[in-house]
C-alpha cells in the first residue's frame, strides 16, 4: 500500500515570545523588592512614579500647565517673540540713515514647582541673534536667561536663588513683554543691574502686602558668568510701600482700571571690584582697572482708571583702581574716570475708556557729576499701542528724539514693533 503523505506542520501554531534581556528583566525583579531599611521613608515617597493629571490647562500669556494629580509637580511652558522695525535718522555730519528688521526677542521659558509646591522654579532660553549678542566673530553669550528656585516656605523671608535679574531697578525687572512703550528708556541702559548669579531674601506680604523688601548678595561678573574672580561681589538692599495693599505693580498699563493703586520703591547697592565700567553691564576700562560703585534708585508707580505714571532717579558714585595696561610703549594707559552720574526718567501712559488703544510719553536724562566719563544724553517721544489680547498680542510704535549736549546734532529715531507670546 502507497505510504501517507506527510501533514504539514500547522502555521497556527504559537510562536514563542523572545527572552527580555537579563540585564532588563533583572531590573523589573530589583523594582519590585521593597526598599531597604536604612531608606527613609520620605526618600521612597520623594522618588515615587507619579500619574499626571488628565486636565491640562492654557492660559494666554501664561502659557500650557500640566501637573500631577497629587500637586508635587507642575510645569509650564510658554514661548514669546517680537518683530521689530527701525528707522533712524542720525543729524550729526557724516553720519548715514540706518534701518532695519529684525527679530529682537524670541524666548522660550518653563516654570512651575517640584517636590511640593513650595519648591518653584523658572528657566527661561533667548534665542534671538540679538539675545545671543551676534556679531561678525560668532555668538557673544550663552542663550540661559534665567534660572533660579524660588523656596518660599516662609512668606516673610521667601529664598530665591540662581541666574536672574537682580531687583534694583523697576522698569528693568519689568518684563520686556509687558511694556507699554516699544523698549525701556536709556537711563535705564546706564544703570540697571541686569541679570546676575547669587541669591536673595524677600518678601512681597509684610503688613498684609503694604511692604515688601529685598536683600541679595550676587557675583559682579553678571549674566551667564562661569569663571572664579577676585571678590567681585554685588551686595543689594530694597524695600517697596505700597499704601493700598498688592497688585500688579510690575506690568505697564492698567488694564484693570479700577481705582488708585501705588508703588514706591528704593534701592542700594555696592558693587566690589567691578571689572566693567557700569557694574556688571558696559566694557573693560581701557587701563584693565576696576571700579567700585555705590548707586542709589528710587521710584515710583501709580495706576488708577486707565492711566498709569511711572519713573525713576539714579544716582552712582565710582572709584577706580588703575590697572597695569600699558600701550606700545610700554607707557602706563592713562587711568579712565568712572561713570559717575545722574539720571532720571518720566513716563505716562493712557488707556483709552473702552477700547484696548493707549498713548504713552517718556523723558528720560543721563548728566554726569563731578570728574567722570558719563557723557550727558536725553530721550523725549511718545508712542501708541493696540492691544489685541493685552501684553499677549499687541502692536506698538514710537517716536523718540535723541541727543547729547547739542539737541541740533541728535538722532530721530521710529520703531514699529509686534510682540506675541502664548
């Protein structure tokens, strides 16, 4: 008899699963033994997974929240950017028109808290040609902005600490997306403090909000430093009164034009051994010296009903220590004074009742005082803006007069700027 043809093996049958790798599986078995017990506790529940929440959140000019469900950790994340278009006319013989596009900021930022919601913290990256200093010879500085934690257990002596702006000056701190005019004033160019690395002690709820104070010691190498100097150091005190409690005393204009609300504020500071010739910002001295600088500001906020004043005055005194630069004679540089001087800037702006249009105004002066470099300078302009989702969305143009000693010989200066953040 014939033989049975072979049956084929069944292309049903199971295929058996790979083996995970032993380093993998090894890891899985290490998760699930329970903890030793000389961990404590609170480290096994610090590392513990977390499940987020389901609800994210948006909020404009804010940005995109999530969090986790048991409120340890939040993150938010929000870009900004603005167009900026300039015209200038120069009146000094020789001297060109000069304009241009450009981007002047793109930023982008995350913050929120860790670990408990007492734990804040904020970076935020510039990564505009501009924000990077760009020039021929490539980038100038690295794009970090800010980053710092805020640990505000104690509301009367809240801790922040890293890279930020150092808080002498108002309309510096203020930031550059909630302007009501295209930039800050000049004065404002001379004498703030910028950014820093260091840390300070504040609080904004002293006497149900009237008070609020800062004391901060910082390195006087300013943004992004990363070497070791020789006690280079920015020590800071300032305190705010504010007569009718909290509100929103560091965004320009007043949207929610109720009834008055005011900030006065005041600041010292002692820069030590200042290698640039306006504290942290400005350039070497041509000797290769240093600087030590006292500088005092005061200022002021009021808005009420749409329309908001704000200003400020500054005072700083300097006194060199020569260097050992030498020219190519090897003759000793001649020592550089210090830019010792005043300044002083004005500025009002009105929201039209009804409508998200407001007109502003700004004088601004910087006069040197007694023997220094400080060359004197004035602004005067006004400007427009168009609020479409108010600092969120908004178109802003401005015209400024600029000059020295001899109005005659100053510059005309047109700026149309788009500014959106979300």
């Amino acid at each position: 008899a014939p033989a049975a043809a072979a049956v084929p093996p069944s292309t049903d049958a199971p295929v058996p699963a790979p083996e995970k790798p032993a380093a993998k599986e090894h890891a899985k078995e290490h998760a699930k033994e329970p903890p030793s017990p000389l961990v404590p506790e609170s480290d096994t529940k610090a590392m513990a997974a977390r499940k987020v929440a389901p609800d994210l959140k948006f909020v404009p000019g804010k940005g995109l929240t999530f969090a986790t469900e048991d409120g340890d950790f939040e993150l938010q994340m929000k870009v900004r950017g603005q167009i900026l278009g300039t015209f200038e006319i120069d009146r000094s013989e020789g001297v060109e028109r000069l304009g241009g596009v450009q981007i002047r900021r793109a930023r982008v930022a995350f913050q929120g808290h860790m670990f408990g919601k007492h734990n804040k913290f904020k970076m935020e990256l510039a990564v505009s040609p501009r924000d990077a200093s760009m020039g021929r010879t490539g980038v100038g500085t690295a794009p970090l902005l800010d980053w710092y934690m805020t640990f505000d257990y104690l509301k009367a002596a809240t801790v922040v600490a890293g890279q930020y702006k150092v808080p002498f000056s108002r309309q510096r701190v203020v930031s550059s997306g909630s302007l009501q005019m295209v930039d800050r004033s000049i004065v404002q160019g001379e004498f703030n403090l910028d950014r820093n690395v260091g840390f300070d002690v504040r609080s904004t709820s002293l006497l149900g909000g009237h008070l609020h104070y800062f004391a901060g010691v910082y390195g006087g190498e300013g943004r992004n430093a990363f070497e070791l100097q020789q006690n280079n150091m920015v020590y800071l005190a300032r305190v705010e009164l504010l007569p009718f409690g909290n509100f929103q005393d560091y965004v320009e204009a007043d949207f929610e034009r109720t009834g008055p609300r005011l900030s006065i504020g005041g600041s010292y500071a002692y820069d030590h051994k200042s290698r640039r010739n306006q504290g942290p910002l400005g350039r070497a001295p041509a000797d290769g010296g240093t600087t030590n600088f006292h500088a005092v500001e005061g200022d002021l906020l009021l808005k009420m009903y749409g329309l908001s004043l704000t200003g400020e005055v500054f005072y700083r005194k300097g006194t060199r220590k020569a260097g050992d630069v030498t020219d190519a004679a090897g003759v000793p540089v001649q020592v550089e004074k210090a830019r010792n001087g005043l300044g002083w800037f004005a500025q009002a702006g009105y929201l039209l009742p009804r409508t998200m249009f407001e007109i502003s105004a700004r004088y601004g002066q910087l006069r040197g005082v007694g023997d220094t470099s400080l060359k004197e300078r004035h602004e005067l302009g006004g400007g427009v803006s168009y609020y479409f989702a108010r600092h969120s969305l908004k178109l802003q143009a401005d015209y400024f007069r600029l000059w020295g000693e001899q109005q005659s010989k100053g510059a005309d200066q047109v700026r149309l700027q788009l500014e959106a953040g979300f």
